[in-house]
C-alpha cells in the first residue's frame, strides 16, 4: 500500500503517480482519497499497487518513493548499523527533498535535517538526515525502500 498527502491535485503529483504504475505495467487501487476542500487543507490518498514480478514491484515503488510517496505498512523501519565512518549499508534508503516519516517502534517519526540524498539515522527514537561523510560506525541506519 502507497499513500501520499499534501497538495496532490494542483502539484499534478496525482497523475505522476498513476503515470508512474501504469508505465511499469503495474496496476493500482485506489483504497481512499479525501480532496482538501480548502487551499491550505492537504489531500491525501492510500492505494494498494501491485505488479507482475517482484522486481517490477521493488522498481514502480522506488519511483513512487522518490515523487514523496509513502509505502504505508505495519512494520518498523529496517535499521542497519553502519559497519565504518563515512559509509552507509549498501540498501540504505537514499532521502529526497519531500518530507519523510520513518516507523519507529510502532509510530511514524518525522525525520529531521531534511535534504537530498542522505542517509537516515535514528538516535534515541528520534530520525535525522545526514550526509553520508557524517555516519560513523554503529549508527543505526535505515534500510530499504520502505521509509
């Protein structure tokens, strides 16, 4: 399941999205969609995507992810320690400039620091961006496309 809130009608973020499925021959359902009714009152949208394969999945998902999409799903984010400084696991999830929650032992945690492509660290409950110079050992980073 992919979920998406914010201005997604005027920001034509709506039909990237459909665009995005349809050209890798996935398929979605749309589950539920609330239109802002006012200029300032977001719109959100939960639907389910499916594919043939599982590759195609992982592909359309990515996307979706990258255009500020969320896969919305029971469980905690994947954490990795990082095993140097200065380098994130190979899967880590790389952040775009849209806001980004993470679940953290069962509530979606705002992560600070926002920016381009960085890692994602939890410390204490908390989740910040930080460039990939900036990790060190141990950090706690998050894996995955599922942010």
């Amino acid at each position: 399941m992919v979920e998406a809130e914010g201005h997604l009608i005027d920001s034509q973020l709506m039909n990237a999205m459909f665009d995005t499925v349809v050209r890798h021959d996935a398929a979605f359902d749309v589950l539920e969609f609330r239109i802002g009714r006012t200029n300032d009152e977001p719109s959100f949208v939960s639907m389910r995507v499916t594919a043939k394969a599982p590759g195609a999945l992982t592909e359309v998902l990515e996307e979706l992810v990258a255009l500020g999409c969320r896969v919305a799903r029971a469980e905690d984010a994947h954490l990795v320690p990082a095993d140097r400084d200065g380098c994130a696991p190979e899967d880590f999830y790389s952040t775009t400039n849209h806001q980004t929650f993470v679940r953290l032992a069962g509530q979606w945690v705002p992560v600070d620091r926002q920016r381009m492509d960085a890692a994602i660290v939890v410390e204490q409950g908390r989740a910040s961006c930080r460039k990939l110079r900036e990790v060190r050992k141990g950090d706690a980073v998050v894996c995955g496309i599922h942010a």
